[in-house]
C-alpha cells in the first residue's frame, strides 16, 4: 500500500528585522478527511507554556474542490495540554494544502522559566519544538516526509537546522515525529563549524561560555552513550538558546534525537554544569518509558531517575568523570533529594503541583535516581552479581526498538522476575513518597554509604511568591522571618529557579523593596533535620 505523503515548508519571516514568526506550508496527499474531522490540530497550552498563538480563522486549506471551510475547536485542558483543532465543513478530494502563520512568543525579564517547546524569536533567528507550531493531522500513518526551509527573509548566510539534520530532510516517518523534532534557523553558530551527518551544537547568540568546548564535551559524551545504548543510526543534534530572564535548563522530546538548553546571561556557568546538563538531556535520548493514558506521574521518577543515573555512571565508568567528581555530583543530587520537603508526597500528589512550586518539579529527579541506585543493588543481590540495573534498561530499549510500546507494566514485570514480589513493594513505596534509603554498602566495593542527618530546604514563605513578585505565606518561625522578610515584601532580586528546586541552595540573598525601601537581606534556607545517605571512598577501594 502507498504511503501517505506531507510536503513541508517552514518559511521564518522578519518584522523590523527581528524574527517575528514562521510561515507553515504543507502539501498532503493520500490523505481524506470526512466532514467534520480533525484536519489539523496544535496546543494552546503545553506543560505550562503557551504555545503558537495562531489566529483561530488563521489558517488556511485547499482541495481539489478549492477552498476548505474549517471549524476551530478547543479541546477540554488535561494536565499537560490545552489543545485546538480545525475540522473540515466538508469532505476533502485529492492533494491538500494548508497554510498558516505561527507567531513567535513574547518574552522578557519577568517570562518564568520552563520547558523549551516553544517559537521564539532571537534577533533575526528563531527556535522551536515543533509541537509548539506545527498544526498537523491526528494521525498515526507512517508517512513519506519532507521538511524543507525557506529562507529568503533571513540575512545572508542564514542555515536551517532541525534535530534530524541541517537543511531539507526526507524521512519515513509520522507527523508525531515531525512535531517532536527541534527545530532552528538563522545565522547560525555551530560545532563543528561544517555539518556533520551525526553530530552538532548550534546556537544563534553568542554565549558567555566558551559553547565550542560545550559542542566538544557534549561529543564526547553522546559518543560514549552510543557505545552503552548499542546505538546503531547515531545522529544527535543541540540547540543552544539565550533566555532574557534567569534560568538554565534543557528540554528533551522523546525520538527527537536532539534536545535545547537554554541559558541567561544575568548568571555565570561553569563548563562543568553545562556539561552535566548536557549528560542529563543526552540520556533522555534512549530509555524512556510512555505514560499510561499521557500522565507523567506514572513515569516520570524513571524517565528522569534514569538520565540522573547514567549522567553520572556512564561518564565516570568511562573514566570521564572522577572518584572526586562522581562523589561529588551524587551526594549534591542525594542532598537535593533528601532536603526536598514535597518528596513525601505521592508521586500523584506531586505532579499536580509541577507547574506551581519549584520544588516539585525536582521529586522525580532525585526520588528516581535514589530508587534507581538501590534497585541496581537489589537486582545483583538477587542473582549473585550477574545481573544489574543496565539488564533491564538495556531490555526495555530493545523492546522500544522493536516498536512496542514500553509502559511501567513492562519496567514492574521485569524487576519482579528478577527480585520476586519484594520489587513491587518497593515500587509501591517510592511512589507514595516513603524515603528512598539504600542499603549502605550499594555502591561497594569502590565507595561506602553513610547515614547522614541533612537539613530539610525551607525558603521560609510560599514559593508562588517567586512567580507573584509579592512575599506571601511567610512562617512566622523560618529563618527568612527571622532575616527580616515580611509578608508583602517586593521581591525586586531573588535566586534563579534552578538554584532553589535543586535543594542545594546554602544561602538565599533577596533585594526586597518596603514602602518605597530597598532592603537587602540573605539567610540559611534550613528545616527540620531529616534522615539521609552520603557516600564516600570505600576504605578498601
């Protein structure tokens, strides 16, 4: 049977020579919809973000009839989208060409930060998942694809990149795929500077880091990470963009084969952070598990526990990262974990307060990477040494290669054949939120656990303050009030986001302004104690 075929083109336009949006153009054929069917659809509302603001009347279809009169539609919100529709008046005939202008989102100083899905513009550039922009059929056909770009608005030497390869791409593939793919266009900046079938990092802005030896060091990991995921087809890609608020963050669309990180030029980082960054998204590349019915809760502690995990273990197996650096790295993660208050919180309970305080955004990072730790020491326990962790995510990527759709019933049937019912009481206890301690010998012979009594991050009043711009919710006990913070405080200057949900702040400066009086202060963010795990060398390593 034929296979349906999309003809795409994405065309960046300028508006007083700055990016303002890209023009969307697509051929379908093979293809008919009946009266009233979804032609197309795109999220209002992604994970938190808005996504393309097109005009409800503002995009365009024609048949082999002529004009196709669609009907917009917006959909119910879950938790992760708000989606809009257009659906035909009328069944289609023949060849099908849609036409539309994506705007690129407005942002400043004061955009919070989140994940990098949306069009944005910078100068005369712009980047983008493509979930965010483009309006493309419900379908689940494996297609004949190409995505072209037109660039005669951009300047001179402009290039067009998306996470699959630089310039017009034919792939096999389905609109899915289309719409998780990264996309970049402009006078780009790159490593390596000609392109390279495999490998590349872009970037439109110049950074305050050398991003060379970022390209270089991210090679050099993707490279080893291939060698451990038994990768066949390598080819990943890295788009660099410059925020104009705070924050440092990176973004992953599963099948992507590339993924954005964004930084803010208010801030310094250090090579060794953004590599770190750079280890985490690079493994979100191969084991990712799909959410029951779209809830990421269900997932979320492996698809993150997991890049956690890897980020370092790879690297430091590889001799990459040091016995100091892993030791390092792994108790500032530990730390981040067990000084997380919302960490007893089921992982449902959780996720329903992603998008509205920092700190839960952090609970499957570490409530992961913990659990993940101790599993690998139970699973060689179990069989003597002769299995581990890299069994079962090394199965569950091959059962993905095989087209199957991998879920957590997949990840519990494999650890309970290795470690019989014990694995799903475990399970059940990290995902009601019980504290994830491991056994203190799970890292032997080379390093030793031991029982660490860490002081819980408390910031002292709510953390929706941060987004409001207005202290509120202080306690009255915490160390912020005893520091002189009030509620209805203006916070003029506080810490980046990332800094507080990773819990391994050791002090909070605030610039406040009183009734007309900048004051500024800084205190320790500390709670209660709670019990935790640190590691060190073995005495006999």
């Amino acid at each position: 049977m034929k296979r349906p075929t999309i003809r795409l083109t994405l065309a960046p336009y300028l508006t007083d020579g700055e990016a303002s949006g890209v023009r969307v153009t697509y051929t379908l054929s093979g293809l008919r919809f009946d009266t009233g069917q979804t032609l197309c659809k795109l999220p209002d509302l992604l994970f938190g973000i808005d996504g393309a603001k097109v005009a409800a009347d503002g995009i365009h279809a024609t048949d082999e009839l002529g004009s196709l009169t669609l009907t917009h539609i917006r959909d119910e919100p879950t938790p992760s989208f708000t989606m809009r529709r257009w659906t035909t008046q009328r069944a289609t005939k023949g060849d099908i060409t849609v036409d539309y202008a994506a705007p690129v989102r407005i942002v400043d100083f004061s955009t919070a930060n989140g994940p990098l899905f949306d069009l944005r513009a910078e100068g005369c550039g712009i980047s983008a998942g493509g979930l965010s922009f483009l309006a493309l059929p419900e379908q689940d056909a494996v297609f004949d694809t190409q995505t072209q770009w037109d660039l005669k608005e951009l300047p001179v030497g402009a290039r067009g990149v998306s996470s699959h390869g630089e310039g017009t791409m034919r792939r096999i593939t389905t609109l899915e795929s289309l719409t998780f793919t990264f996309y970049m266009a402009g006078v780009l900046h790159s490593y390596p500077e000609e392109p390279d079938p495999t490998y590349g990092m872009f970037w439109l802005s110049e950074p305050t880091f050398d991003a060379s030896l970022i390209g270089q060091q991210g090679r050099i990991l993707y490279e080893e990470m291939c060698r451990f995921f038994r990768e066949q087809a390598p080819g990943f890609r890295i788009f660099v963009r410059k925020h104009p608020y705070r924050g440092l963050g990176g973004s992953l669309l599963p099948g992507s084969q590339g993924y954005m990180f964004g930084w803010g030029d208010t801030e310094t980082h250090t090579t060794e952070e953004l590599t770190r960054l750079l280890a985490h998204e690079t493994v979100h590349n191969w084991p990712m598990l799909d959410g029951v019915g779209h809830d990421p809760s269900q997932v979320s502690w492996y698809n993150e526990g997991i890049a956690e995990y890897y980020s370092m273990f790879i690297p430091h197996r590889a001799g990459l990262l040091s016995d100091d650096d892993f030791l390092r790295l792994l108790n500032k993660r530990a730390r981040g974990y067990y000084a997380n208050p919302l960490q007893s919180l089921s992982s449902a309970a959780a996720a329903e307060l992603y998008w509205k305080d920092w700190r839960a955004q952090r609970v499957p990072y570490g409530r992961g990477l913990l659990y993940l730790i101790d599993t690998d020491h139970r699973l060689r326990q179990a069989s003597q040494g002769a299995r581990s962790l890299d069994d079962v995510v090394l199965t569950i990527l091959e059962r993905d290669r095989a087209g199957q759709k991998v879920t957590l019933d997949d990840w519990l049937e494999l650890v309970t054949d290795e470690m019989g019912e014990s694995a799903k009481t475990a399970f059940e206890a990290m995902m009601s939120g019980e504290p994830v301690l491991p056994d203190l010998d799970c890292l032997m012979p080379r390093f030793a656990a031991i029982e660490s009594p860490i002081d819980e991050f408390d910031i002292g009043f709510a953390y929706f303050s941060f987004r409001t711009g207005t202290v509120s919710g202080l306690v009255e006990t915490s160390e912020a009030a005893k520091a002189g913070v009030r509620d209805g405080d203006v916070i003029v200057h506080g810490p980046a986001a990332h800094t507080i949900n990773g819990g391994n702040l050791t002090e909070v400066a605030l610039t406040l302004r009183r009734c007309g009086e900048v004051l500024d202060l800084a205190y320790q963010p500390r709670g209660k104690k709670v019990n935790g795990v640190q590691w060190a060398m073995s005495p006999n390593s």
